[in-house]
C-alpha cells in the first residue's frame, strides 16, 4: 500500500444529526482526513429524503437502508452493511467501528476474516449507556465484538477496566485520548466571533461586555435544558447583560419556547437551533452549562476544559473518568436541583475568577492523565507502515 491509509468509519448516525458522540465522530473524522488519511463514512438512512451518498468536510459520506428501528428494519438494515461493507473491501485498509454495537458486531462475525482489513471497535461504557446508567453492563454481542476485534479503542480508564475485566486480550487494547484540540479564545477572535454570530442570526447578537452561557444539547427533559431554564430565568431578569443560548433542537422546541414567551425570558434566552459547527459558540462562551448527568462527555466537556471555558456540570461518578470532583467544587451542582444550579451561577456572576481557577485545575488533571497510544502509530500497525511525520488528531 502506499500513500495515506484509507479508512472506513461506520456509525449508525453522523452528519446532520449533531448529538454530542456525532460532535465527537465529526471532529476527529475531519482531522483524521485532513492530516492523516483518506476517510470514508458508512452511516444510516434516517430518512426517505436522505441523498444516499453526500460529501461532508471532503470526505464520503455513503448512507445505507433505514435505520435500525424495529427487527424487521435492523435485519434489513444489517444485510445491507454487511454487503456493502463486502462489495467495497478491496478500497480501504482499515475499518473503524465507533462503537462495539450492531455495526462491528455484523461486520465481525459476517464478514471473513481473510476478506477483511483490520477492524478497529472504539468501547465507551459512558456512551453505550447513554450516560445515564452507571450500573450498566455490556452485552455478550458487544464483549465478543470487542474479542475477535484487531483493535479496541479504551479512551478512558474506566472502559480499560471494563475491557481487562471481560478478559480482552492486552495487546489488543489501545488507550486513546478523546483531548480536543482547542478553541483560540482572544480577545480579537472572540470580537470577530460575535459579530459572525450575530450576522447569522440577530438573536445572536451580544455587546462586548455582555455575558454569554452556552447549553449545547438535547432540547429535551433529559438532556436537563428545562431545568437549566428554571434556574436561570430569574437570573436574566436581574443581568440585563446576561445572555442565554440554547443550542439543539428536539419536538419539545415549541413547548419550551412557549414557556419562555409566557415568563418574559424569550428575548434573551434565546434557542438558535442546531449548529453542526460549535467552534464559534463556544469562542464568545463565557460560560458551558451541561445541565444532565451523563451528558456531553464524548465532546463538549473535554472541548471545554480543554479551551478554558468555564464550567457548570451536573454531578455524577462519570466526571471521575475525566478529574477528580471534590464535594463543594464550583464546577458541580446537584443533578436535577434547581436551587443549587441557581447558586452556582449566581456565584460565577459575583465571582467569575473561582470557576476559571476550577475550570484551570480540571483541564491540569484531564491532560495529564497517561495515554499509551496513538492513532498515528495505530494506524501505522494496521497498514504496516512507520509512523508519518505528521501527527493525527486526538494524540498524546
């Protein structure tokens, strides 16, 4: 083989549906096919209209069937992965699985190994339990995926453990980091930044001095958006200069919108839609609340300290996996209280230093966590090839 590796990512759901683990895949897809290789994606038709082939950031983008929605959708849905995953083999020198579910498990046990290229499995327990569900145990379709695997991805400690723990093979596990790059926050590029927004859309606009909270999300119950706005409703009533963003969408819009008409808040907490690009939000944030436990912790919480953008997050033993949480930290309030949420962004507007000092601490603590691989040297074990020079995404 000779040039960049060429790379099959399959997911059930990619570009446009921008959840936080799609916000994950679509960074570090696009920055896997602009410095390391040539990248194609293999995702779900999640509607009649969908094109069955677009392009995304220059990479392929090929949607097969419907979505996996009842048995008889997942078999028909399964055949067609396995067939075009064997039709078009001999034009990529590696898979890569996003997750140990439906997809690497059909392609692992359908498609012969001596037909196949190495098959890499990202395992994250936070994510196949939707983040909700601490006690949740993998399945035995998804260990055995995980087993006959070249690769299995553990981007946290916690999946290691899981992955040791079910007796997978050491030297098939690879700890990758899911650390963002981050977002440049000066003062002329966050300038630039509001005004981009505001151009865009006139709900976005802000002054230089205002204060700008961010909530990329589900706009649903259980993506916590509704108690985000109860506790900061009253809130803007007060600081004429505080701004509230609400980015998503969900069938609830309405209803929510209609909450915020009916207590006078519509004007500035405003719900813009969906962004499939984040970077230009969170370089006017001022402020990320992620308002539910087990939410946004692929993408938005690592994006964030990363960056140094301050940060509310809703309690849980999850956050363990990125820092250490003690019980009165400024970055923490209980999940689902109102009250508490209300404290804590109050006390970020009369002492907006202590979060950034917290927010600081936590960003020492994630990065230096130990990682021992790659995706460069990854990908140079699966296509036998010496590292290039250049470095891939998501690296240590």
């Amino acid at each position: 083989m000779t040039g960049a590796p060429r790379v099959l990512i399959v997911s059930r759901r990619f570009w446009p549906i921008c959840s936080d683990s799609t916000q994950r895949l679509l960074s570090w897809a696009s920055a896997l096919a602009t410095h390391c290789s040539r990248v194609s994606v293999l995702s779900a038709r999640w509607h009649n209209s969908w094109s069955p082939r677009i392009d995304v950031r220059e990479m392929e983008v090929h949607r097969i069937e419907l979505a996996p929605l009842n048995p008889l959708r997942t078999a028909r849905y399964t055949r067609a992965l396995v067939e075009w995953v064997s039709n078009h083999i001999s034009e990529f020198d590696v898979i890569y699985c996003d997750a140990a579910e439906l997809e690497a498990q059909a392609i692992l046990s359908q498609v012969k190994n001596l037909q196949r290229p190495p098959v890499i499995v990202r395992f994250d327990p936070l994510e196949l339990a939707l983040g909700n569900e601490v006690r949740w145990q993998p399945s035995a379709l998804t260990l055995e995926a995980c087993r006959r695997a070249d690769y299995v991805i553990a981007p946290r400690a916690d999946a290691l453990q899981r992955l040791k723990a079910a007796g997978i093979l050491d030297h098939k596990i690879v700890r990758i980091s899911d650390a963002q790059t981050a977002v440049t926050r000066t003062e002329a590029v966050r300038s630039a930044a509001r005004k981009a927004l505001a151009d865009i859309n006139h709900d976005l606009f802000v002054r230089g001095t205002d204060r700008v909270v961010v909530c990329p999300g589900e706009l649903t119950q259980r993506g916590g958006v509704e108690l985000l706005i109860r506790a900061i409703g009253p809130l803007v009533q007060d600081n004429r200069g505080l701004r509230v963003w609400l980015l998503g969408d969900s069938s609830e819009r309405a209803r929510l919108y209609e909450q915020l008409r009916y207590n006078g808040w519509h004007n500035l907490i405003a719900m813009p839609g969906a962004f499939e690009d984040l970077e230009e939000v969170l370089r006017v944030a001022d402020l990320c609340v992620i308002p539910a436990r087990g939410q946004g912790l692929g993408w938005l919480l690592p994006k964030c300290v990363t960056s140094f953008i301050p940060l509310l997050v809703a309690d849980g033993v999850e956050l363990q996996s990125f820092f250490a949480v003690e019980p009165h930290s400024p970055l923490v309030f209980r999940d689902g209280s109102v009250e508490n949420l209300r404290e804590k962004l109050i006390r970020w507007l009369n002492e907006p230093q202590a979060l950034r000092h917290a927010s600081a601490q936590a960003r020492q603590q994630m990065m230096g966590l130990a990682f021992s691989g790659s995706w460069e040297s990854l990908l140079a074990s699966c296509t036998n090839k010496s590292p290039a020079r250049s470095s891939c995404y998501y690296t240590e």
